[in-house]
C-alpha cells in the first residue's frame, strides 16, 4: 500500500475535502451543524492551502494551513502575541486535520506531518499554531509542540492552543523522521552520516597509494551499482559529465536524437547546440510520457547513430520508461546516453548496453556536490575516447 502527499489543487480533491471535512468535524466532533449536501466549506477556505494524502483517487487525510492574521486563535484568544514570551516573524496556522477511520493506524498521520513540515520549511515559516484537541495532547507533546494560554472550544470538543518552532523542529530527532524522503525533485538531499563522518577526517594527498585505493573502490562500486563496464569521475557538476559526454558525440560526427519532456532533457539540447552536434529535438510538454510508437517511426525512418534523454527528469518528477527506451535502441542499433543524474541510487539500475551515462555524487547516492560520473561501454569502436 502506497500513499501520495500533495498539495490540493483539482477540482475533485477540493470536493473531497470539503465531504472529509463534514464526516470529521459534523458528524464526528460535534463543532458545526448538519446540512443536507454533508459538505462543510472552512470559513477560512479561500486562504487555506491543503496538504492532502491519497491512496489512488481517494482522498483518506488532510489537513489546512493559512499564514493570513488574524488566525482563529487570535479570534479565540485575542492577539497571540500576548500569550507567549518568545518573538517569531513569519507565523502560519495549522486546521483542520482529518484522517479517515480506517486509516487511523498512524501513516497516514506521518505521511501528512512529513508534507507539512517540509512545505513550511519551503515556505520559510518560523512558528506554527495549532488547536490541539486535548484527545491527542500526548502525542503533539512527543512531537515537540507546546502549549500555552488556555482551553478553547466547548464541552464537547476542547482544544489546546499549541506552537511548535522551527528551532524545535531543528533539535527534534522525531520529527526529522517524518520528512526522510527520497526525492524525485531539485534541490539538496540529506546527506549519509557516514559521508559526514568521513570529510571530518584528514584529506588524503591526492598522489598517495591511499587516494589510488580509494579511487580503484569508488569506480568498482560504482560499476557493481550500475553493471556498466567503465567509469570515469570528474571533479565538477552534472553540468561537466553531460559536457563530456557532448564532447564525445561531436567526436563521431553523426547524426542523433534528444528526447525531452522537461528543464533537463531541454538542457541536453543545450548542450548538443553548443557543441554542434548533429541531431533532431524529439519534444514532449513538461511531465508527458513518451509516446514509443512515435520514437520507434523516428528510429524506423532516419539513420540514428545515437540517442539522448534524461531518465529522472526532475522538474516534474518524473521517472521516464528507460527500459522501454533500451529496447528500442538495441533493436535499431542505435548508442543509448542517458542522463542518470537523479536515478542513480534512487531506482534499479542496469547500464550493461548503455554508450555512455552520467551521474553525480550528490544526488540519491547520499553524499556531496563536487564529483560527476560518466559511464561507458565498448567505446573501443572510435578514435575518441572518454
């Protein structure tokens, strides 16, 4: 069973939402009266944002945040400000929150405090608000949140207002277990303790048997995790291996095919202009699937040496068919060079028929920006060599 944590933006899950909201907060704590649609609209409910989870077209948790003052506690309590002796700058309120019965085992309560600790570092909140309701006190205590001023609501529903910090949040080992992710998206990974451990100690010279040793075990686990048959790390970016790559196609003076569907298949075009390379643009909208009977009449149709795509195109995270692609290239005899820049460590992997692939050290694998990789196969066949 898998779960998608996202922000609500269809039509159909606003509608879902607002039934969630009725079963929650009508029909289960008593705080709103019924009405015949069983829909229940927050008064809040066009400046709230929702982070939802979803099990296929369901929506089975929610919950709302909004950063506009005044926020209902300060309704409640009169300004917030006069309850509290510590300053913040950018405040938000958390509502709302509803999981269906059945899902009441506790992931789907992780999946959404994952999402909402994740958006509100996005965001740059320092201080969240909550009301509490005093049946889960216990467990918004074990996840660092603190109470302050005094009961709100009524007898039948009672609530505790509550603030959690972002400096909290940053000593809390508990809540940092909600937000380890693997990331199919740009922008910073968490990086392995071990990693850490090891640029603690003293650099190796660079000329030493030492470096030699260590150079010899990358490149052989970097083989083994991918089954290519050679690789060559470089000091610099993604930017510098998928260059290399470049380099090399300009080198066999034949005419290729670059597939995109998103800002770095579009880079790969880039990259080909600048280098003059000969080749044909094969363009998709950000986050469209490819369409394999197009490409294979492409490939059927016009003498491809070579091909070109982004496997995990990241400005959509989106995974594409690589496999699917392989295929085709091996039918056609045409060189597969794939950018892996975001697979690699994040999903199965098998280069053993790849011309030539990329990846870098700071992606999935765990560990800090500054090594790029190219992978090859039998690169024997030219004068041009890696």
């Amino acid at each position: 069973m898998s779960f998608i944590v996202k922000m609500a933006r269809e039509k159909e899950e606003i509608d879902q939402i607002l039934n969630l909201n009725y079963e929650t907060f009508v029909e289960e704590i008593p705080q709103h009266h019924i009405n015949n649609k069983r829909k229940l609209v927050d008064r809040f409910h066009e400046e709230n944002e929702y982070i939802i989870c979803k099990e296929n077209s369901d929506v089975i948790g929610m919950l709302a945040l909004r950063d506009t003052r005044p926020f209902s506690l300060d309704e409640k309590l009169g300004s917030i400000e006069n309850h509290l002796n510590i300053s913040f700058s950018k405040p938000c309120e958390v509502r709302l929150l509803a999981v269906k019965k059945n899902y009441r085992n506790g992931r789907v309560f992780a999946a959404l405090t994952g999402g909402l600790i994740r958006y509100c570092l996005q965001r740059g909140y320092d201080i969240a608000f909550i009301s509490g309701t005093t049946r889960q006190s216990k467990l918004y205590r074990h996840l660092g949140f603190e109470s302050f001023a005094y009961l709100v609501g009524s007898e039948d529903a009672l609530f505790q207002p509550m603030y959690l910090t972002k400096k909290t949040y940053m000593k809390n080992k508990n809540l940092h277990a909600f937000t380890q992710i693997s990331s199919y998206l740009p922008g910073p990974v968490t990086i392995d303790a071990e990693v850490k451990a090891a640029f603690d100690d003293q650099p190796v010279w660079h000329r030493s048997e030492d470096h030699s040793t260590i150079v010899h075990s990358v490149n052989k686990k970097l083989t083994a995790l991918t089954n290519a048959q050679n690789v060559v790390v470089l000091t610099g970016s993604g930017t510098l291996s998928n260059d290399a790559v470049a380099a090399h196609l300009s080198g066999l003076g034949t005419n290729g095919l670059i597939i995109s569907n998103g800002e770095f298949g579009e880079r790969l075009v880039d990259h080909a202009n600048r280098f003059q390379l000969q080749f044909d643009h094969l363009f998709y909208r950000w986050g469209e699937e490819f369409d394999f009977h197009k490409i294979e009449e492409k490939l059927a149709k016009k003498n491809y040496d070579w091909l070109w795509f982004v496997h995990c195109e990241t400005s959509t995270g989106m995974v594409n068919d690589y496999f699917s692609l392989e295929r085709l290239c091996r039918n056609y005899s045409v060189k597969l060079c794939v950018d892996a820049i975001s697979s690699i460590g994040a999903v199965p992997l098998n280069f053993d028929s790849i011309y030539l692939a990329t990846g870098v050290s700071g992606k999935a694998i765990g560990s800090y920006t500054g090594l790029s990789f190219v992978f090859f196969n039998n690169l024997e066949d030219t004068n041009y060599h890696i």
